[in-house]
C-alpha cells in the first residue's frame, strides 16, 4: 500500500491562475469544501504574466461597444470556429466579471470622469481592455487572492479554522486523475519539495492548469506550461478540441538569445507602436486579407487619424488579429527584409513622448532596459513570433464547463472552444474570469446532484505511485533534458508557424521515437526536490499534448487563425463546420477524429452581415439566414 497524505474535499481545484482561482471562489460560496492545489508558488500563475488587459464590453471608452460587437470580433477572431455559446456567453457576462472584480478590492486604471479606462488592441472593434498598466494579470491575481483571505476570515469566524473550507496546496503538482466506473473520484499528486505523495478524495475535479507553450523552442509561456491538465483530461478519458490552433504571438523579444520568446505586449501597437521591416516601411498595409480589408486602414494617415478619431477612420493594420500580423512578420523575415537578429522593428519611440511611453508601459520599458539594454522611448525593439496560447483544450458543456467525464471540468486556458482558431488578446483574462466561475457553479451543482460518494480503489493509488516513480526505476537511460529540447525544437521547426504535410509527418515520426525514449529515460538522485524527476513527470504530457497538435494539424486540409498550411493556404468553408476531436486508447496512442459543429443559433447569426457571413459559411448553410 502506498504511504501517503489523504485529504477530503467536495471539490478539488487544480491550478492557482486567474481560471483556478475563481472558480475556487465560486465553489465555496456555492457551500463547497474546496482546495486549490497548484505545482508553483501561489500567487506565481501564468496570468501573473498578463500584461494588456482584459476584454469587456463595458462601452467605457466608446458608448458604440456592447456585448454583440464583443461577439462578432471575437467570432471574427476565431474565423468562426469558436464554440458560439461560449462566446456568447463571455461576451455577455466579461463586463459583470470585472466589476465584481473591483468589489473584490481591484482597482484599474480609469478615465478622466473616474470610469474604468479600456484599451485598443487587435481585433477588437473599440476600446475594450480594462488594464492596470501594464501589469493588468498581477491585479487580478492580488485581488483574487485577497478574495480568498477574507472567504478564509469569514470561516475564522465560524469555525475557529481558516482553511475549513478553503484550502491551498502550493508547489504540489497532480499527476493522475483517478476515477470510480465513468466518475471522477479524486486527484493523486506529490509535493515538489519533498517528493512525498499526496491524494484528493474529492467527487468533483476542476482542471484550470494553462496552457502547453513548453512543447515549443520559442515560447513566452513559463515552466508551468507543461499540458498537464489537458494530458490529465484525455488519460481520465476526456477529450480534446481545437488542438491544431496554436497561437503565435507576433511580438516577442529575439534578442538575446537567453530572452528569445520573452512577451511584447500588444498594447504596444494598441498605444500607437508600428512594425517597420529593415527598408523602414510600415509593411502591414501590404498583408491586410480579404475578410478584414473593410475595416482596416489602407493609407499610414489614415491608420494614424483613427487613434484620435475612431469613428471616422479605420482601424491600421498592426491591430490585425494575432495570426494575420504573426504571419506577416514572418513572411518580411523570410524575405530577407527582417532585422539583424531575425525579426521586425516595432517602434514606438517616434510615436510618442518619453515620459509617455513609461506612464503606459512601465514594464516593458524595464523589459528591454534590463534584458537586452534597448531604451525603448529611444530607438525601436526588435521583435518576431512567439509561441504564446492554446486555442485548443477540454471540450466542455459551454454552461456548465463539465468535461465529458461527469465530474471532471475545466475552465481557462486548458479548456477548448471558446477562442476557436485564434484568441484575441484580452479575451484570456475574461475567459477565466467567466468560465471560472462558471465551472465553480457547475461542480457545485454537480456534487449535489450525486446520490453517493465515489470511491478510491487502493490499486489505482498504488498504480499512480508507480507510474510516478518509474524513472527512477530505469538505469543508464537518457535524461529528460535533452528529450525535452530535441522535442522542444521539434515542434518549433516542424509544427510550428507555417506547417507542411511532409514536416508534420516527420515531426510524428520524431514523436514516436519519443516516446520509445521517455519510457526509458533515466533520473538521478532521490524524490527531495529533484527537477530533472519533475521534467521527467512533465514529459509524458508534453509529449501526448505535442501528438494532439501535430495529428490534428496533419488532418485539418486548410489555413485557418492559429493553423497556416503552406500547401493549403486557404480557408475552406467545409472544415469550418468539422471540430477535430482528440482521445487516448487503451494503449495511450492519441486518436483524432472529426465530429460536425453544432450551427449557431439564429438570432446570433442574425447579429452578421450575409456578405460577411458568405466568406465562412458554406453554400448549403447560407439559404438558411434571413
Ligand atoms: P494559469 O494562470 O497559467 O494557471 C495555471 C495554474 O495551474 C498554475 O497555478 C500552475 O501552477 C497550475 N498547474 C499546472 N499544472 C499543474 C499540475 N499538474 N498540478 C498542479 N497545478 C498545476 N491574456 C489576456 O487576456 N490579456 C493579456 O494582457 C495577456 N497577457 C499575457 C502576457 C503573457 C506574457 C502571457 C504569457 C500570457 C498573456 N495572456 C494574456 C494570456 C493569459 O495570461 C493566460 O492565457 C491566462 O492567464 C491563463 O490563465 P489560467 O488560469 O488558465 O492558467
């Protein structure tokens, strides 16, 4: 028998990000016992990092901005392919969830009449980001925090006991799910320092663990991105969506080389930043597609007017979706009009005032300073794509955020649907604020719709402690280091920006070795703090999330938001209607099949154009609107 902590909960949150937290918050209000168990420090989650803001259609900085131009850019954004409840459902309720975020003690920046101020970004019709600077993801994490603490305080008072009913596991990762029949029974998991295992008896999981960026060379995701929530669905029997939409950001640092990947924030360009190629031109004009010409600037004066007069001009290009401007910067790169260390210029410094720049972007301008010893009110950054989000994740009920598992739900990043092909900037931190709670709400209601409680079988925890402790098993193996960097440059190279049907197969020819290697792989030392063992537990995941993509990006015949086929450049209106769906078998080998979307509701398609909705829609699909 396995020698372990046992703790009971009603519901066990995984992940301590933006998703996590709320929906942690949630679930004890609801009268849930929960805990939040988390494999980084508490308080050092991914959305930490998030810089811009967050998207609500508050009408704040625009009276025009209301939930249904939330919804079209967003399905916009996503090239139609989003789940359309779930982005009706964001849409609606992003602005209710950042109000209750201020009722929690948050404080964002605000406009002259002391309403909360909202920022461009791309893909966004108006000004929608609520921020806090630049460091729009630490206030969100504070406030939810501080949320906590005083739901902690109120259960100080009735009980004598401040975690009774809130509890936090920091730096304990989960490795298994483990199930009694279909249900979730709990989480087995160990703590990173000293190695010991640990088990949730809990009926209801909430997955809310990030995204998979460290599959990838170049990424602005830290080392918590290792696809555990997504691996931890599928080997629960869960099933993935949308998993051939990667994000790459088009603006990451590419110098120097130990910062490749690190974030430029968007509202750079939202705040009047332009990407220039080496010949000094600003080549956005030239890489406008068709589905977005009537809304984007075709002259520089033009692009520069709308900052002061919205309404009367266009949108420039720089604020184009993330995909449309990441492939652009690649193709002037390609063409031999990049900078000297592989990127574009993206300049602000002639676009505004110093002391301007560091009011509205203390922490890049710290970035740059510090990093790579650019002044960035002085002379342009160099910038270039880097691998930064996941559309694709848990397929999940849109109102409740249960998996196909009963009991096991996922909110945030690791949840699929929502974003579609491509997420627009700022709809993350909504996302999670949404969803989280939404996921809270339905494993409260999921627990007390159970007649029993189910049970933990005693060879499933001995079989997790085993499959946990096999790489110290093994002798004279590989070390997962270099696994991790040959299939780190794997992806990058083979399943990344631009993708070929010949690379893809070789890249799935690669992860089959891979996995031949990790079940042979070899770690040194003890349990007590030991990373290389942490990596070791970390690559399965990376290396079944890296077989999702790549097999689904193989299948999808079409280039469409964050999946460029250089031999199918088009978008094809008969894949828009087919979701491919990812599953393990028996023998943990990723199947991919497809499975037909469910066609929008009338009334939301009714919120489109017919001439807009002819350039996604099908022929067949089109007699049906009105
Ligand atoms: P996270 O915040 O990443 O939290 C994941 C949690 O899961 C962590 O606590 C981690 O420790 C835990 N975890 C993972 N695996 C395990 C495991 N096995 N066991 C236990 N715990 C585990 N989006 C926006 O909308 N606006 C922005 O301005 C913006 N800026 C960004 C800037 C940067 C630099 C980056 C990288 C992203 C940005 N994003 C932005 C995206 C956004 O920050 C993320 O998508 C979002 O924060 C994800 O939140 P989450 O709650 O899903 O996950």
């Amino acid at each position: 028998m396995t020698e372990l902590e046992r703790h009971t909960y009603d519901v066990v949150v995984i992940g301590a990000g933006g998703a996590g937290l709320r929906a942690a918050i949630e679930a004890r209000e609801q009268g849930k016992r929960t805990a939040i168990v988390c494999k980084s420090l508490f308080g050092k989650a991914h959305t930490v990092m998030a810089e811009g803001g967050c998207a609500a259609a508050m009408g704040n900085a625009n009276s025009n901005d209301n939930w249904q131009v939330h919804y079209r850019d967003t399905m916009r954004g996503g090239k139609f392919l989003n789940n359309w409840r779930m982005a009706e459902l964001h849409a609606q309720e992003a602005p209710d969830r950042v109000w209750e975020l201020e009722t929690y003690g948050a404080l964002f920046d605000r406009t002259p009449d002391g309403r909360i101020s909202q920022r461009n970004f791309g893909g966004h019709t108006y000004p929608r980001l609520a921020h806090v600077g630049d460091r729009t993801g630490l206030e969100l994490i504070r406030t939810l925090q501080q949320k906590i603490v005083s739901l902690q305080q109120e259960d100080f008072r009735e009980t004598g006991d401040y975690e009774a009913n809130l509890k936090v596991y920091g730096e304990c990762t989960v490795t298994e799910l483990l199930k009694d029949g279909d249900a979730i029974s709990g989480a087995f998991g160990y703590w990173r320092e000293s190695g010991r295992f640990i088990l949730f008896d809990a009926p209801a999981v909430i997955l809310a663990t990030g995204g998979v960026g460290k599959s990838f060379k170049v990424t602005s995701n830290s080392w918590e991105y290792t696809g555990d929530g997504h691996a931890l669905a599928m080997r629960a029997g869960a099933t993935l969506i949308n998993m051939e939409f990667i994000q790459f950001h088009p603006t990451g640092m590419v110098w120097p080389p130990s910062v490749k990947g690190i974030l430029v924030t968007e509202s750079v360009r939202g705040d009047g930043g332009v990407l220039k190629n080496s010949e000094g031109k600003r080549f956005m004009f030239e890489y406008v597609p068709d589905v977005f010409r009537a809304q984007y600037a075709e002259t520089e004066d033009e692009a520069d007017r709308w900052y002061k007069d919205p309404d009367n001009n266009r949108r420039p290009p720089e604020l184009l979706p993330r995909d449309e401007v990441a492939r652009a910067i690649n193709s002037e790169v390609k063409a031999g009009r990049g900078t000297p260390h592989g990127g574009v210029f993206l300049d602000v410094s002639s676009r505004l005032p110093a002391e301007e720049i560091t009011r509205r972007l203390p922490s890049m301008h710290h970035q740059f300073k510090e990093l790579a010893d650019v002044d960035i009110t002085a002379e342009p950054m160099e910038v270039g794509p880097t691998c930064h989000y996941v559309m694709g994740g848990v397929e999940v009920d849109p109102d409740t955020a249960q998996s196909v598992v009963p009991g096991l739900f996922a909110a945030g990043e690791v949840a699929g649907g929502m974003h579609g092909s491509n997420r627009l900037g700022g709809n993350s931190l909504s996302d999670l604020l949404v969803f989280g709670r939404r996921a809270g709400m339905g494993a409260a209601m999921y627990v007390d719709s159970l007649q029993g409680r189910p049970k933990i079988a005693e060879e499933d925890i001995d079989t997790a402690a085993a499959e946990a402790l096999a790489p110290f098993e093994l002798e004279g193996g590989e070390n997962p280091y270099t696994i991790h960097q040959e299939l780190q440059q794997s992806m990058n190279d083979l399943v990344g920006i631009i993708r070929k049907e010949e690379e893809m197969e070789q890249a799935l020819g690669r992860l089959a070795e891979f996995r031949g290697r990790i079940a042979k792989m070899t770690v040194e030392g003890h349990r007590q703090f030991n990373p290389g063992w942490h990596l070791a537990l970390d690559l399965r995941n990376m290396l079944t999330v890296s077989e999702c993509v790549a097999k689904a990006a193989l299948q999808r015949q079409e280039s469409r938001g964050g999946h460029t086929r250089d031999d199918y450049p088009g978008m094809n209106a008969e894949w828009r209607k087919l979701l491919l769906v990812c599953s393990l078998d028996a023998d943990h080998a990723v199947n991919v099949v497809q499975k037909d979307q469910i066609p929008m509701r009338d009334d939301l398609l009714e919120l489109f154009e017919l001439d807009e909705l002819k350039k996604y829609l099908t022929e067949e699909e089109l007699p049906a609107h009105d």
